[in-house]
C-alpha cells in the first residue's frame, strides 16, 4: 500500500494542485470539492485536504459552507477589477524599489525573460510566455526587497487565477501584453524607477480594461 502525504507536505500539495487545476480550467468557480474524491485523486490523507482547504478559504479561493461543505468561490468582474486596482498600487510600488535595488544578476535575468517572451510570442507559445510571465513579476517582487507587498499581493492574487487564466487564452493577448512588459523590463532593468512605475500601472490599466471586456464577451 503506497504511504499517503500526510502533514504539512500533504496540506501544501494539495493546496498547490487546487491553485493549480483552477488555472488549467480542471476546476470552475462553483465547483463543488469533496474531501474524499481530493484525498482520493492527490494521494493524500483526508485531513490533509481539510487542512488546504482552510488554507485556501483564508486566501479567499475556496468557501466553506456549514453543512455543505467546500466549493470554488466565484469571484464577479467587479470584484477582479478592484483586486487588480490594488495590486497595481503594491505592483507600482515594488516596481519603483526593484528599479532602484535589483541586483545584476536579477537585471540580467529580467534582460533574459525579455528575449524569451519575445520568442515565445513569435512562436505561438502561448503556455511558455504564461509562465515566463508569471516570473516576470515575480522577480519584479523578489527584487524589490518589499516583503509586506509580496505576502498582500500573494493573497490578493489567490482569487485571480481562473480571471488571469481567461485572459491569458484571449486571442492576440501575448501580442498585445508583449510591448507592456518589454517596457516594465527596461524600465527596471535601465534603473529608473518612475519610468517602472508608469509601465506597470500602464500595464494593469489594460488588464482591468481586458476585465471589464470580458463581462460582455462569449466565455471561454
């Protein structure tokens, strides 16, 4: 009998594969999460999976309702349109202190990110330029220095996975993000810190606009 994932490793697995299925579409705002079935699928102990799930309910990804158990909290595009308004006041903030403080190594990383995204883009691939996106801001976050941010922004961005998941699948999108996170590159990279800032509310500007669209449009 293969031993179960029990404890902290248990808990962070299963809280990690639920982020992770809700990216992927394998899970829907709504959906209803049984601990058994999770159990079941991740190869984990029950309590375990109760455990992640209170991780996640904290994070606002998951409600938990007396009596009826987890689900997946839908999140309306109003409420992702203030979410994204708040991190690009951390974003822009971390912006400015990553232009200033980033070290060699993380400008010629970010350098690197560029010119991968940029092939990316020319080459149609569209799950590679999704996660060197993702490590862009990041990086951005790591370089600046600013911890209280990077905890707020993690949990703010809980709640977008499924919204940034969408729009990263729009038609034409990389295309038309590309140009924004060049200039959020250079910026930080060429140390000016205003000019970083700028680029990032410009560029999460565009992301609420992109929201907004999506109340109207066909779901993907």
């Amino acid at each position: 009998m293969t031993d179960k994932l029990t404890g902290a490793a248990g808990r962070e697995y299963v809280a990690n594969a639920i982020r992770q299925a809700l990216r992927s579409g394998d899970l829907v705002p709504g959906q209803r999460l049984v601990e058994l079935d999770l159990a079941e699928a991740y190869g984990t102990t029950r309590g375990a999976v109760r455990e992640a799930l209170q991780d996640l309910a904290a994070e606002d990804i998951v409600e938990i309702v007396p009596r009826r158990g987890a689900r997946i909290r839908a999140v309306s595009v109003e409420e992702a349109v203030q979410i994204t308004e708040c991190r690009s006041a951390l974003e822009q903030l971390c912006a400015r202190k990553a232009a200033g403080g980033a070290s060699d190594g993380q400008r010629a990383e970010l350098r690197r990110i560029g010119a991968d995204m940029r092939q990316a883009v020319a080459d149609g691939a569209w799950d590679a330029y999704s996660a060197l996106n993702q490590r862009l801001h990041e990086l951005v976050i790591e370089a600046s220095g600013q911890e209280v941010a990077r905890r707020q922004l993690d949990r703010l961005n809980g709640p977008m996975v499924r919204f940034q998941f969408r729009l990263a699948l729009r038609p034409g999108r990389p295309a038309q993000s590309l140009p924004q996170h060049l200039a959020i590159i250079d910026a930080v990279a060429g140390a000016d810190p205003e000019a970083a800032a700028r680029a990032v509310a410009a560029h999460l500007d565009d992301v609420i606009e992109q929201l907004r669209a999506s109340a109207t449009a066909p779901r993907l």
